[in-house]
C-alpha cells in the first residue's frame, strides 16, 4: 500500500510517499517496471498500475525520464496525483536499492526500509512494514 504523508502527520522530516508493507513480489514488480527507465527504453511508466501502489489516498503515480533529477512531485494542478521524473542512471540506482526487498528474509521478521528518493519537494520510501 502508498501512502503519502505530510509533515506534522507520520512524516518525520519531509512530506514523503511510502510504500507501505512491501513484499518481494512488490518489490519485484516495482523494479521489473523501472528497468525500461533506465535503459532508456520507456520514458514514463504508470507505477499506480501494480497493486503495490493501492492507495486511498495517492491518485496516480507516474516514473519518468528526465534530463536532470527532478525527483517525486505533485502533479501541477492536481491534488493526489504525483510524478518522480529521474535520470536514467538514477532510475538504475533505484531498482538497485529495490534488489534486497525482492528476496524473501528469513521467518519474514526483520525490519527493512530504504529511501529511493530524496530528490525534490517529496520523499520516497519504502518499507517492508510501516516504520522507517
């Protein structure tokens, strides 16, 4: 589940987006989906489509290519709708910093989260629980 927080909410030090509960299969599915980023393949991909983004409160969520780190931003004249636009050697970084999430840990116990984005007005993390 994403979530997005503001200050004075949950969020501790920015408004931030956070992957809440994140499963290896999620993890997976999330980086399976940048990948064309950062090879250049895809210039935008609709990260609200895979059910590791469900949201209530999050509208779409769309990954782009862009010349410089723009990092994760609300959508210009919308209110739940949010674009992280990323150079693609950053998208490259990101779907490494995914790559322990994607394999199960041992009893499924252990606590774990990683910032994949510091870039911007918004932060973006995810968390295989709901702490950070």
């Amino acid at each position: 589940m994403i979530e997005f927080l503001l200050v004075g909410e949950e969020a501790q030090d920015a408004p931030l987006i956070i992957v809440r509960n994140l499963t290896p299969l999620g993890a997976s599915q999330i980086a399976e989906a940048i990948r064309p980023l950062s090879l250049g393949t895809a210039s935008t991909v609709d990260l609200s489509e895979l059910s590791a983004f469900a949201s209530e409160n999050v509208g779409t969520f769309a990954a782009i290519v862009a010349a410089r780190d723009y990092g994760l931003r609300p959508v210009e004249g919308t209110e739940n709708d949010f674009e992280c636009a990323l150079k693609p050697s950053t998208w490259d970084e990101v779907t490494g910093l995914l790559e322990p999430f994607t394999t199960e840990t041992e009893g499924n116990a252990s606590h774990a989260h990683a910032y994949l984005s510091r870039h911007g007005p918004i932060a973006w993390l995810v968390s295989t629980d709901s702490a950070w």
